[in-house]
C-alpha cells in the first residue's frame, strides 16, 4: 500500500516515517504542506493519507475535505494527527470524513492499532 505522510515538520516525518517502516510499510511518499499533498494524490496511486491537522496555507482539515470532494480521492482512507484531542476537533474532522484521529505524540503501538481499525 502506498502511502503519503504529510507534515510541515520534516523532523515529525522522519519520526512518522520510521515507525511505519517499523510497521513494514515501505511505499512511503511525503509532502509538507497541503497544496504539495494535493498535487502527489493527483498523480499517484495512493492507498492511504497520514496528515498533520496543523498544516501550512490550507491546513490539514482543508486538505482532507479537498479529498473528499474529488471523485478519484474520495476513497482514501485518511488518518488525522492532533495535538489535541477535544470535541470541535472531533466533530469538524468526522463532519469533514475523516477515517481516524490519533493524537501525537503517537507510538507504534497507537498508530498500528489505529492502522488496523481503518484496514481492518
């Protein structure tokens, strides 16, 4: 599965991306803002999008509806990191379809299960 990891921070990436090679994915894309997500999902065969809420320029939560609003994007499965986890974060990101929230910082643990709840 292809994957595309989207972070402004390129240490948060590196950290992220490791612990997916960790979880044996090893088709791994990343972008640092959301207008660079948009243009690699257009062109790519992406099977999964892990974004950061806080993104540069359009933000996260704007990345995530322009998926949803694209008919060849639409069915990609989207995990979302917070800093926070609280309700306006919650209900924005479910009204948005978001596949999960998880909260950074995140283990490998955390993050495999939540994998595992989206590809169950």
């Amino acid at each position: 599965m292809k994957i595309l990891l989207v972070d402004h921070s390129p240490s948060i990436r590196r950290v992220e991306l490791h612990i997916l090679e960790l979880m044996g994915y090893t088709d791994i894309e990343q972008a640092s803002d959301a207008a660079e997500a948009i243009e690699k999902l257009q062109s790519g065969n992406f099977g999964f999008v892990i974004t950061d809420w806080n993104l540069p320029h359009l933000g996260g939560l704007e990345l995530l509806k322009r998926i949803r609003s694209d008919d060849s994007l639409k069915k990609i499965p989207v995990l979302m990191v917070v800093n926070k986890m609280n309700d306006k974060i919650i209900l924005l990101a479910a009204k948005a379809g978001v596949s999960s929230l998880i909260v950074k910082p995140f283990t490998l643990h955390s993050l495999k299960e939540k994998i595992n709840n989206i590809f169950p």
